[in-house]
C-alpha cells in the first residue's frame, strides 16, 4: 500500500511537499484542461493528476502521461466505470468500495 497526499488546494499539497517530501503528492482538480492539470502539478512537484470530473478519456490521459504524470481517477464506485478507466491506462482508481476494486482483479 502507498500513502499519497493530495488536495483541492495548492497551499495544502505545497505544504505537503515542504513537510513530508517523501510522499506522493495529489493534486485535485474539480475543472481544469489538461495544460492547467500539468502547470499546477508541476509547480507542486505533484506526482498524480486527479481530475474530480468527468469525462477522463484515454486522450486526457495520454496527455497527463507524456506530462510525465500518472492519473488519479475521479471516486467510483461502479465496476463497469472502473473498468473503463483501468483500460484507458489510469494509474490509480480512486472508489469509496473495496468490492469495487476487486472485482477488476
């Protein structure tokens, strides 16, 4: 299991970096183009784009990759959608539902 620290706001997952550097840092986006997920993430050295909206598509995420950032999906709780994003390459599946996450395996 991974710790991974994020937020919705800049100053927290700033001051995130400065007091725990050693973890992975999450920056959560509630709307945002995929150039404004990558200027934000890198001027917090933040290691996961976490979009909190919909839709994430396999371009967005090809995008965040050649970024040189993984992707952190919106919460899910339905197997069908966390499938979906478990094809198009996402690094992180974020769900309220264990059960969920284990039907993928």
């Amino acid at each position: 299991m991974e710790l991974i620290g994020g937020s919705f706001i800049p100053e927290l997952v700033a001051e995130l970096r400065a007091v725990a550097p050693e973890v992975p840092r999450s920056m959560l986006f509630s709307r945002a183009t995929v150039d404004e997920m990558v200027s934000t993430c890198r001027k917090l050295a933040a290691t996961y784009a976490h979009p909190c909206f919909r839709p994430v598509d396999v371009a967005m995420v090809n995008e965040l990759h050649a970024a040189g950032l993984q992707v952190m999906t919106p919460h899910t709780n339905d197997a069908d959608e966390a499938r979906e994003f478990a094809r198009i390459g996402v690094d992180v599946i974020a769900s309220d539902d264990p059960r969920v996450l284990a039907q993928l395996q």
